[in-house]
C-alpha cells in the first residue's frame, strides 16, 4: 500500500482543522510573549516570578489537557457515528472533574503560596515576586479549566475556529490591559507585576463568556443544554475512566515532569529561569504548526476509526507520518536561524548573559523539535486517538522518571554541567522516542473502536 494516500478529502480535512488550530496557537502563544517582553522590562526577579507561578498553571493545564484529550479521544468516535447523546454525557464527565481539579489547585495556591513556589526555586526575590502575582492569577483557574472543556467539545465536533476566535478576543484584552495596569496609562496605577495577573484573570472571564454565548446561541452541531452536562450513564463514565485515565494520567505525569523540570531550572539561578522562559515562549510560537498538525490529526484518526474504515484509518497513518517529519524539518529549522534575531531585538533589557544561556537553549530545541513532531504527533495523535490509550502513558512514564528527570540531576546537581547540557537532558526523550513511535505506529495493533456498540 502505498505511503501517500490520494483521497482528496483528507487533505481538505487536514487542513480545514489544523489551520485554526495553528492561528489560534500563536494567538495564544503571542499573549504569552507579550506578557514576557513586558513583564521582563520590570526585571529578571518579575519574570522569573511570573514563570515560576505559571508551574502551577502549567499543572493545570496539563490535567485540563488530559482530560479534554481524554474527552476526544471518546468523543470523536461517537461523532463518527453521530451519536450527539453520547458526546454530550462524555462532556459533563470531563467537565465535573476540571472544574474540581481546578477547585483544589485554586485552594493550594490560595492560602500557601510560599509553600508551593518554594517548590520550584529557592531564590527568594523570585519567591517574593511570585507571590504578588499567583495570589490573584489564582482565581482565574476555574475560568480556565470550564472553557478549555467548552472548546474541546466544539472540537471533537469539528467545531475548531470558535477556539481561534477566542484566542484573538484574548490576545487583545490580555495585551491591551497589561498595557495599562503594568506600566500605569490612561490614569490606572502603575501596578507591575499584580497588574499583568489582573490583566490574565480578566481575560480568562471575558473568554470564558464568550464561549457559554456561542456554544448557548450559536452551535448548530451539539445543541448543548447545561442541564444536560448533570446527567450521565455510569455506563459512559466508567468507558470514560477507562480509556481516558490513561490519557489523563499521562497529561498529568507530563505536568509533573514540566514542574520538575522547572524545579531543576529553578535551582540554577535567575538568569537561567529567565532564559528556559524566554525559549520556551519562543518555540511555543514557531512550533504552532506541529500541534495543530496534532490535534487536527487525532480528529481525524477518531472520526474514522469512528465510522470503522480500518483500512482508511492504516492509509492516512502512513501519510500523517510524512506530513509530521516534514513539519518538524522545517521548524527546527526556523527555530535555529531566526533565534539570535528575536531575542536580541525582543529582549533588550536582559542581561547579555540571559541572552547567550537562551539562544543555547533554542539551539537545543531547534534539534529536539524535529523528534517532537514526530514522535509525539504519531503517538497522541494517531496512536491515541485511534484507541490505545493505554500506550502513551506507559512510555512516558519510562522516558520521563528513568531517562529524563534522572539524566538531568546528574548534569545539574553531580556533574554541574552548562545548563544548557542540563537543558538538553530535559529534552532528550523528544528524540529517543522516535524510534518507539515509528515501530508502535507501523504495526497498526493501535486501531480500536472504543464506542459503546462497538464494544
């Protein structure tokens, strides 16, 4: 069988659901790099406060994520038998458990704050200033985690422009109010770093009701009633359960590793915080196009293995695998020859050396983003998506607490390597697991239709 499938409607589909997937990363991505270049202008203690408070925001993200994934992974597949009922019981199972993890996260940075960013560095002018701003950013967890449910849901029906529409509404909002608050225009106080986690919690409220209209007044697909996300079959909770704890205990060991991760980080000084949050910033937007090819990708493989045409399914596997290398190609690629130009002309009040330790960083990541579009696109979203659930989670919990985490101690805290080596270690698993991904895809025993009459 040949690698290129020549179904028209594939490359349609591909591309009518990862081009807003795309635009709505780097809209969202560029109010993270708008809210670094301002945020550093007050110094490397701001920012690196404001990246350490994010740890926890990336935790939650992360166990959002996993069960928003968890969600499409189940979802998908009834949607290829347009089985709204289902979908619509599967939402309100996703959509009860984000909102109590958000519950609990809110409650531990609330009244600890200390404690929790003590976690993640043990500089005390960083602690100092993460405090002022995860005391308030805190509030806008619940915000966060009921629309990151409401968007996955629009998804799962190949609804995915509404998403790129509220990271726009963000964007500007976000921007526009840091503007004001950090720096003290039209009359407000100059509030530095209190006033960039004001400016995020008010955008995460006008986000957050702006989906509830549209998906009210204005979805033709799902029809979602709220009283209908109260009421589930122990039936489908328990098929949630079971194929999607996997997915979310994976998005959750994820999150742990990014925390720890930041931790080793954080235990190397200010300017190395400051740097790890520059390139990551950074990647973030020149990578958009690898995770949208991602999740327009496990939209797919799910919808199909879905509709039970296995042998559709095999074909379009064979040919994502191409789009995915060729994607990871010519980002690292973009990555490694624009690096030096935008930091250097973005971020012109940090140190020379911050600047130096991040362009390393990118150059790392320049390389290590060619494994990630690989690897990680065949594994969530072919590999998982298309029912083996089970799978993901089992290798990273292998790469990440016996390779990567264990590696990068030894570098930091036995070896006292460059952090860049350091960094490196961080990110070797992005290329290793390369080759588990392209034997586990080709064999193809990944494919199970997890729908309930199926079943």
């Amino acid at each position: 069988m040949s690698w290129i499938t020549r179904d028209k409607s594939f490359y349609k589909t591909l591309v009518s659901l990862s081009v807003p997937l795309m635009l709505q990363n780097i809209i969202t991505y560029s109010v993270n790099l708008a809210d670094n270049v301002m945020v550093g202008s007050l110094g490397e203690a701001a920012l690196s406060g404001v990246f350490m408070s994010n740890q926890i925001q990336s935790i939650l993200q992360m166990l959002a994520s996993g069960l928003s994934a968890a969600l499409t992974v189940l979802a998908t597949q009834y949607w290829g038998r347009r089985d709204l009922g289902s979908i619509k019981q599967i939402i309100g199972v996703a959509m009860k458990f984000s909102m109590l993890l958000a519950f609990l996260c809110w409650a531990a940075v609330f009244f600890f704050p200390a404690q929790v960013l003590g976690l993640f560095t043990n500089e005390p002018a960083v602690i100092e200033e993460g405090m002022q701003y995860i005391r308030i950013v805190c509030f806008s967890y619940l915000f966060f985690v009921f629309t990151n449910v409401l968007v996955a849901s629009m998804r799962c029906v190949e609804t995915v422009r509404i998403g790129m529409y509220l990271s726009i509404v963000t964007l500007v909002t976000n921007v526009s109010l840091n503007w004001v608050l950090i720096f003290g225009h039209f009359g407000a106080p100059a509030l530095g770093i209190r006033g960039a986690a004001i400016a995020t919690l008010i955008s995460r409220m006008v986000e957050c009701a702006i989906i509830l209209v549209y998906v009210k007044r204005v979805d033709q697909k799902l029809h979602l009633k709220f009283r209908e996300l109260l009421h589930s079959s122990r039936a489908l909770v328990g098929d949630f359960f079971r194929y999607g704890f996997p997915v979310i205990l994976g998005d959750l060991t994820w999150g742990l590793n990014m925390a720890t991760q930041g931790a080793i980080i954080g235990r190397l000084g200010a300017a190395a915080i400051s740097s790890v949050s520059i390139a990551n910033t950074l990647l973030q937007i020149l990578s958009v196009g690898v995770y949208g090819l991602a999740g327009a990708s496990s939209i797919l493989i799910g919808k199909t293995v879905g509709s039970g045409d296995y042998a559709r399914v095999k074909q379009y596997a064979r040919t994502l695998q191409l789009v995915f290398l060729a994607m990871g190609l010519v980002t690292g690629a973009l990555v490694f020859f624009s690096k030096d130009f935008i930091i250097t002309t973005v971020y012109q009040n940090l140190s020379p050396e911050t600047l130096q330790m991040a362009s390393r960083f990118l150059t790392v990541l320049s390389v290590t983003i060619v494994g990630t579009a690989y690897q990680m696109s065949v594994l969530t979203g072919v590999v998982r998506a298309g029912g083996a659930t089970h799978f993901v989670l089992i290798n990273d919990l292998i790469f990440v607490w016996l390779i990567v985490i264990p590696s990068a101690c030894v570098a930091a805290f036995w070896l006292h390597a460059d952090p860049w080596v350091v960094f490196a270690c961080l990110k070797c698993d992005q290329v290793l697991k390369c080759a588990v991904a392209v034997v586990k895809v080709n064999r193809f025993r990944w494919i199970k239709n997890l729908t309930r009459d199926a079943a």
